[in-house]
C-alpha cells in the first residue's frame, strides 16, 4: 500500500487534481467578484467553465477515493485558488471606488491637487475630534486607487483615506 503513494501515478494523479482545483476556484472566485459588480455576461462564462472544470476535478477524486493524494491536491486546489483568484482581480482593478479623505489642515489644498489631475471631488467640511476637518469624498475606477494614495500622500501625509467598493448607478458628476 505504501508503494502506492510513491508512484508516480498516484503523485501526477494528485497534480492533476490540484492543477484542476486551483483552475476551477480561481474561475469561483472571480466570478463572484463580477457578480458583485454586476457583470452578468462575464459572471456567467466563468460560472459556465467554473463548474465543468469542478465535476471533473471532484469526479477525480471520488473515483480514486484509496489515494490520499488525491484528497490533499484538492484541499490545496481549493485553497490556491482562492489566493490565485483574489491576485487576478487585484491586477484587474475592475470596478468603482469611493473614497473618503479627511484632512486636517489641507482639505482645499489636496481637492485641488485632486481636480488637477481630472478626478471630481466633492468637499464637505466636518467636525473631528480636534475641531474642524476638511472630507473629501472621491468616486474612482480601482484601477487608480495607487495613483490617488500617491497623490494624497505627496499633498497631505498625514491624510486619512478609507475606501469601500461601490456599484455607480449612474456616470457623470454635477458642475457647478
């Protein structure tokens, strides 16, 4: 029994399963991430191929259920692809955020910085615990969080900035 783990049969038939695994969670994690954002079309090819690739890998694994390999390739599929998935986005930068920057002492300062460099900003002025701040609120594409926090950070370093993804239900900005 024991020869049997060393085989490189039994060693390939686990790669194969983990090659599977991290295939089909990386498409189930970048799936949900569309379906988040709304993105029908897209969310359905990848839910399409996510769940081919799944039948097959756990077909893999229920048919060789005597190699513990197998099971380890699929655990270490699931969990790789969750990472891989999670890297793939990160790079894609699909989306909408809307940022918050409070400031201190360069609330105008850092919005004009901002307006400069084409990005539409609207100011609110608030209270802290120190008395009054400058928030500005910032709706970006993902793809230019790095260019902001640059920005931000040349402009006030010692800035607060929080950001949460959003769904914008319509594109444009007011002029005043």
């Amino acid at each position: 029994m024991m020869a049997f783990f060393l085989s490189p049969e039994a060693w390939l038939g686990a790669l194969v399963i983990f090659a599977l695994r991290v295939t089909d969670m990386t498409f189930d994690t970048l799936r949900m991430l569309f379906v988040m954002r709304g993105r029908k079309g897209i969310a359905w090819g990848l839910g399409f191929f996510q769940s081919v690739v799944y039948v097959v890998a756990i077909s893999s694994v229920l048919g060789h259920l005597d190699n513990p390999l197998n099971v380890i390739g699929y655990a270490a599929g699931f969990a790789t692809g969750n990472v891989v998935g999670m890297l793939i986005e990160e790079r894609l930068a699909i989306g909408h955020t809307q940022l918050q920057i409070i400031s201190s002492r360069r609330g105008a300062l850092l919005a004009g910085a901002l307006r400069e460099a084409g990005f539409g900003v609207t100011e609110i002025p608030a209270r802290g615990r120190d008395g009054m701040v400058s928030m500005l609120s910032v709706s970006i594409l993902r793809k230019d969080i790095s260019k902001i926090e640059q920005l931000v950070h040349a402009t006030d370093p010692e800035a607060f900035m929080t950001s949460e993804d959003v769904r914008p239900m319509r594109h444009g900005y007011w002029r005043a």
